[in-house]
C-alpha cells in the first residue's frame, strides 16, 4: 500500500531539557531532524502504541520473544498463534476501523514491522490486483511457522484464504 502524504499542523510543545537532549542525540545517530523523530515518535504513539496500552500488551526483546518461541512444543505454536491474532490483531483492527478489512489486516502487518519491529514488510501489487507480502525477520523458523498461523486467522476473520508459504527467515502472503 503507498502511503499519501498527510497535511501537517505547526504547533510548539514544552518538553524537559533531558528529553530534548536525548532527541536530539537520537536524531544525530540517524542522521534525521529532530522535526522527522519527533514526528516519528507522534506517529508510533498514533498508529501503534496507544492501542498496546490500550489493550494491555506489551514490549519485549527480540531475545526473550525468541527464546520464549522455541520454549513452546511445536503443536502448539499454530494454535497460540490463532489466539494471539484473535486476541491483539483482530481487537486492535477493530478498534481502530470498526470493521475488520483489508486495509485494517495491512495497516496492522505494516504496523507491526514499522513500530514493532516484528520483520520487514514488503508488499507489492501483482497482476489481477493481488497484494503479495513478503515479511523477513531474524527470530528463526518457529517465528516463521507462528506467522502463517498469525496471518492464516487474521485473514480468515474476512473469510479470506491467503496464499502462504514460509522459509526460515521470511513468509509470503499473496491474497
């Protein structure tokens, strides 16, 4: 999905002098503006992470996520996964469209790369208008199998059979 550039709005905050510091060491390390992170910051908040407060979820390291995956039996990473999307995804796709749809199920995906840093997200248009999404990631094949069970019941809530398959550091989702 390309994203439309939005307006923007000029407004002035007062913030602590620690936070601003540390803004603006941050945007020095990624060679942006503090203009572009704090923009950044107000759009994780707005998209992403009021609806984890929300919702009663939380971060964790991609360490602990790892080594919490391989901690559970492989039959019964499908069915944890159904109920992780049933639980968060779905709920939050709701929240925020009052439906769920295929924007809502892409914004979530894309979501979840750009603020959560769960894998990359790739999608690209075919012919026939199929969206096909590539999601890379480094948390090994468990994360993998746990993805196709995520996206499976995800698009399965709109009665939708995703085309899936999945490597050790990727899944493809074509619908």
């Amino acid at each position: 999905m390309q994203r439309v550039p939005e307006n923007t709005v000029t407004r002035s905050f007062r913030i602590s002098e620690t936070a601003f510091l540390a803004l603006e060491e941050e945007a020095k390390k990624r060679n942006i503006s503090i203009n572009t992170l704090v923009n950044q910051l107000f759009l994780s908040f707005a998209n992403f992470d009021r609806y984890f407060q929300k919702f009663g979820m939380t971060k964790i390291s991609k360490v602990a996520y790892r080594k919490t995956l391989r901690s559970v039996p492989d039959n019964e990473l499908t069915e944890l996964a159904r109920e992780v999307a049933q639980n968060s995804g779905k709920v939050v796709i709701l929240a925020r469209y009052g439906t769920v749809s295929l924007k809502g199920i892409l914004d979530w995906l894309q979501g979840l790369s750009e603020y959560a840093q769960w894998f990359q997200y790739n999608e690209v248009n075919s012919l026939g208008g199929r969206h096909v999404l590539t999601l890379t990631h480094d948390l090994g094949v468990k994360f993998s199998t746990f993805m196709v069970a995520y996206a499976r019941e995800l698009f399965g809530q709109m009665a939708m059979t995703p085309k899936l398959s999945s490597t050790e550091d990727s899944i493809t989702i074509s619908v």
